[in-house]
C-alpha cells in the first residue's frame, strides 16, 4: 500500500507540476500577445501622418555663382521646417555630389533626374511621375528652387485639405512669388532669411507680388486629378512658358484651379538686375518652340475661377470669384 501510495503521490505531483507549467506558459503566452498589441497600437499612434504636400524642386549643379550659393542654402533650411506635414524633394542629375550629401542632412529625400533637355533640365511631367508613383500625400508639387515659406504655406494647405471632397479631389495650387532683393555681400539681410516669422514682415517692407503671367508653384492632386499627363508636351522648368501651359492645360481638362497667391506667401530671394534667371539661359525657346501658338493667358492666376482668402481672424477659406 505504501508503495502504490508513493506512485500515487509522484503521479499526482507530476501531473501538478506539468499543469501549472501550462498554466504559466499560457499566461506568459497572454502576455506576451498583448505586450505585442499594445506595441503595434503604440507604433502606430506614433507613425508620421500621411504629407499634406510632397514638394519638389532642382538646383543649378554647375556654373553656380555666390547668389545660387545663398540661396541654396536658405532653401536647404527652409523647406524641411514644414515636416512631416510636407515632404520636401530634391532631383538632381548628380545623385551623390557634395549638394546631395548637404540636402539630405538637412532633411530631404534626393532622387536622381530621369530624362532632361539637352542642357541637362528636367523635363516637369517626369518628376510629377517620380513623386507620384514614390510618395503618399494628399497633394505634389513643384516649386522654384529660389522660393522661401512661412506660415501660410501650412494654413492653407489646411485650408485646401477642407474643401478637397467637395472638389472631388480634383485640385491645383497655383501662385504668385513675391520678390525680395538680396545680396551675398549684405550678409545681416540674408540672415533674416533664415528666420521664418521674418518672412511675411520682409515682404510687407521690401517686396514686390511679380506680375500676373508669372506663377511660381503647383500643387496638384493626384487621385482625382482630371488633368492627362501623357498629353503635355516635354517641358523642362525654369524656362518660359512652362508655368502657364501646365495651369492652362490643367483648367482646360477640367481640374479646380485654386489662386493662393493671397494667403499663400512665396518669397523670391531676387539678385539684383536679373527679374528672370530662366531668360538668360542658351534654351530660353525651348519650352516656347515646343508649345507653339497657345493662349497662355488661360492659366495665369488671376482667371483662376477660386481663390484663397484670409477671415478677421487670420483663417485662410476658399472663394470662388464672379
């Protein structure tokens, strides 16, 4: 008997001890799975919110004087200042020189250009492709590589955001610069630059809204964009006429061209006794000889049919004009 008890009691220990091992590892086994949910959810409250705007532009890469130095590198700056709300790009045909290193120190995605001119000017349509098919963002666009942001840009991007569904996502962001007048040598100027808050004070006191044919940025959507890519010719930026035949085309197919120019500051850093680097380079007809005869004057800002505008407050809404 005292043997068949002994059996019984090892048995009866064993058999305890293999359950509360389950016991145990079920419960480590719980654990572990909710450890791993919490993380997930935790991960995912921090992940960066989808860009409002993904934002390109190219740099001079030879041949660069003391104005393109000062202005590079206030661009450099000022751009990334908007993340992770927009997401600052950079095409260059030299994917590893020392302006590629600098550009994405200070923040930016660099990509090398695809197709180009002659002189080595990327063709615009390409880049939209690029951005389109590489990034996640409610709107993409170009900008001069000599422009500076403050506020504005985040207000109304906000405020296009709003009003997007209601447009059918089918949207362009247009607009006018405002020059300022620089130089490398007035080094207590140039600083201001790096300030944002300065920006719009710097405007007000020493700038000029350049005139109604020019338009200096684009924003399109790309979902419901009702605009055919394939249909534009290959047009290289900074030369004229490429502005306005791209707004012109847009409205033409259809999509809701919005004039921010008035909500939405962009400032020229100008060199002095040059209105239009564009029209001092050997292809300044390119873009022109390409388009041939157009009504360019379909896409200047001004007959945009919305616009932005600014309430008592400072809340930037969309108007649409008579």
């Amino acid at each position: 008997m005292r043997i068949i008890s002994k059996s019984a009691t090892m048995l009866f220990t064993v058999v305890t001890v293999i359950i509360v091992m389950k016991i145990f590892e079920f419960r480590r086994s719980s654990v572990k799975s909710e450890l791993e949910k919490n993380m997930t959810l935790f991960e995912s409250a921090h992940e960066e919110p989808p860009a409002l705007l993904t934002i390109f532009t190219t740099f001079e890469e030879i041949k660069i004087t003391p104005h393109h130095e000062l202005v590079q590198g206030l661009v450099l700056t000022n751009w990334p200042l908007f993340k992770p709300y927009v997401r600052p790009v950079l095409f260059l045909n030299f994917e590893n020189s020392s302006m590629a290193v600098r550009a994405r120190a200070a923040g930016w995605e660099v990509l090398g250009v695809n197709r180009s001119n002659p002189l080595g000017v990327p063709y615009l349509k390409d880049m939209f492709k690029t951005v389109f098919e590489r990034y996640d963002s409610l709107l993409y666009g170009y900008a001069y590589g000599d422009l500076l942001f403050d506020g504005g840009l985040r207000k109304t991007l906000d405020a296009v955001k709003r009003v997007s569904t209601s447009l059918d996502d089918n949207i362009l962001m247009a607009g006018r610069r405002t020059n300022v007048m620089v130089t490398p040598k007035d080094s207590r100027s140039s600083q201001d630059f790096f300030a944002m808050e300065k920006l719009h004070p710097l405007a007000i006191k020493n700038g000029s809204l350049v005139h109604v044919t020019a338009i200096d940025y684009f924003f399109f959507s790309k979902q419901g964009c009702s605009l055919d890519w394939s249909s534009l010719f290959d047009i290289v930026v900074g030369r004229p006429a490429h502005d306005s035949y791209l707004v012109s085309m847009a409205t033409l197919q259809g999509v809701n061209v919005i004039d921010c120019t008035s909500t939405l500051l962009a400032v020229h850093i100008s060199e002095k006794g040059v209105p239009y680097h564009g029209s001092r380079n050997a292809d300044k007809r390119f873009n022109a000889d390409r388009i041939g005869n157009f009504r360019h004057q379909d896409g200047f800002p001004t007959s945009a049919k919305l616009a932005t505008s600014l309430d008592f407050e400072g809340n930037v809404f969309i108007i649409r004009r008579q």
